[in-house]
C-alpha cells in the first residue's frame, strides 16, 4: 500500500472511531435519562400554581412576586435540593436601585444547586424568568406560559436531577438552577446574576434558558412537535451539535432555527436571560414556542397550555444538560 492510500485509510478509521464514540456516548446518555422522564403531571400542577390567582401575576417588586420566590425557595428545600448562598437561604437579594426605577421595591432571584462529582468547579446554570406583568385595571396577567411554562421545566429538571444523585447518578459538573426575577422590565435578574455571580463566569460552562415552552404558534398548528431553538450555535458549534445528537436520540422534536437568524426582525436572541450569559462569551441554547395571540395578555392562562408537549420539551432540556454536565471535557468556545 502506497503511503497516500495509507494515510487515506488512517484518517477514515480515526474519524470512523471518533464518530461511533461521540454517537456511542450520547446513546449511553440516553440508556441513563431514559429511566428519568419528566411527570407530566407534576409538571401541571405546579404551573396551575404559579399561575393561579394567588401570585397575582407575579410583578417584579410586588406581593405576588414574593410570593412565588418563597414558593420556589420552599420546593427546593422539600427536594433536598440546597442554595449555593453563603447564607444558606435560596434568594440572591437585588436592591430596588439596581431596576433603574422601574419597580418601587427590591427583588430576588431563586438559586439551587445540585454539585457535581468530578468537576464541581464547573457550572451549567439552567434559567427561566418567574416574574411577568401583574395586575393592571383589576386585570391579571397570569403568565402561564410567560413564562410559569419555563419555571416548571427548570423545576422538574432540578427534581429529575436530584432523583438521579440520589440512585447514585449524581452530575459530574454542577448544576445551577437559577430562577430569575425583572425579565419582563429589562432582563435585569440575569443582568445581575452575571454581574454579581455566585460562582465564575469563567467557570460557568453553558446556560440553557427556557422561555415560554408550553403553547404552539400559528406556524407549527399543523405540526406540533417542534421547538425553536435560538443561539445554540453562535458561540459553540460544539454545543449545537451536541444539542442535535440529543435530540436525535431521544425526543425527535423539529429543531426550528428560524428565529436564530441575524436577518430576524424579531431580535429574539437580545430578548431574554440567555443574552446576559451570552454577552459574557458563555455558550447559550434558548427554548422557545414562539409567540401566540394570548402573548403578553391576561388570557395567557394555564387551561391553554399544551402539557403533553410541555413534557417533551422539558425532557430534551433535560437530556441536554444531562449530556453537557457528564461529558468528558466542557463544552468548547468557538475559536473565531
């Protein structure tokens, strides 16, 4: 054999190899998470919640608002699930002054965190914003799918999470499971997160940010197995195509792009809590279901949730990150 025939048939057998041990590895992920799938159930419930008269729209600042962080604060803890705050208590306190006078009182973000076994140093923050618009002229704003439809996947994520540690499954890298407050205003939770982080943003490996999940758009009415994906590969390419392995073994959603591109008039990239991270050189996938006649509205309301579609979601999330925080390297930087 001549030496070009040679060094043809290395590289084919290198590459052959590294491809069967990347496919091999996302499988092998999947044979783990399989025995881990989002309720369903859960899911509904704890959205109906949320989203419910009690929290009275959950205004970044009011009564309803506060709330909801203790609701969240209190899941945690009935999970085993601890805070990552020195003080022990879930909230990361953000004073009224940081919100540029758009609220009258402080507000907080809701942190838990699940450590990894092998490079605790390293983070994956799963966010959703909790707060929305209020009440207005006796009118609430419920939020239910903006974005009580986010909150639920981060919490049942958490939960699937802790079940896994507790069968001795624990992640490898840690998981921050970060709630953030004061998106609806000026995505200023994840403004403050970034600016004051619990842990280095040099540390912190990829954020999966999920807003709005749980309803379907005009569209996809047709084809409802879908979710638009937004970010995923602007700093990672590593991270996209890890994102779409996953989903290729497991959920087999239609990954839409549409809203990932430059050209989109609808800037959704610069539009929620991801965009903190990625202005801080993180790699970042936000989940989207794109928008509805009910967006932004009062009759945003739990009954109109898609929750068998919900837990789909919820599901490729989790087996996203699952993938992310039990790699053997972290997620790669783009390098130009």
């Amino acid at each position: 054999m001549d030496r070009n025939k040679y060094l043809l048939l290395l590289f084919v057998t290198v590459l052959f190899f590294a491809c069967s041990s990347q496919k091999s590895s996302i499988e092998e992920v999947f044979s783990v998470t399989a025995n881990y799938a989002s309720d369903e159930a859960l899911l509904k419930k704890n959205l109906i919640h949320i989203a419910s008269l009690e929290f009275n729209g959950r205004e970044t600042g009011k009564p309803g608002q506060k709330k909801a962080s203790q609701y969240l604060a209190n899941y945690y803890r009935d999970l085993g699930i601890l805070s990552p705050m020195e003080n022990g208590n879930y909230f990361q306190e953000i004073p009224k002054e940081f919100f540029n006078k758009n609220t009258e009182n402080g507000s907080e973000n809701v942190l838990a965190y699940i450590e990894g076994t092998d490079f605790p140093e390293e983070i994956l923050v799963i966010s959703a914003h909790y707060d929305h618009l209020g009440n207005k002229d006796g009118q609430i704003y419920f939020g239910a799918d903006d974005d009580a439809s986010g909150t639920v996947a981060v919490m049942e994520i958490a939960r699937l999470f802790q079940v896994a540690k507790k069968d001795g499954k624990g992640p490898k890298r840690s998981i921050l499971f970060l709630h953030v407050t004061g998106e609806e205003i000026g995505l200023f939770g994840s403004k403050y997160y970034t600016s004051h982080p619990i842990f280095p943003l040099n540390k912190t490996v990829a954020n999966l940010n999920i807003d709005m999940i749980g309803r379907i758009d005009k569209k996809h009415e047709k084809n409802p197995n879908y979710i638009y994906l937004i970010g995923s590969d602007k700093l990672s390419t590593e991270l996209h195509d890890l994102s779409e392995q996953v989903n290729q073994t497991t959920e087999k959603l239609d990954l839409d792009y549409t809203f990932n591109s430059e050209k989109d008039p609808n800037r959704f990239y610069y539009r929620s809590d991801h965009y903190n991270f990625a202005k801080n050189k993180i790699p970042v996938i936000f989940y989207f279901n794109g928008t509805h006649e009910d967006y932004h509205k009062p009759t945003d309301t739990a009954d109109k949730i898609n929750y068998e579609l919900l837990t789909k979601r919820t599901n490729l999330i989790f087996y996203t990150a699952w993938e992310i925080v039990n790699k053997e390297g972290r997620i790669a930087l783009n390098t130009n």
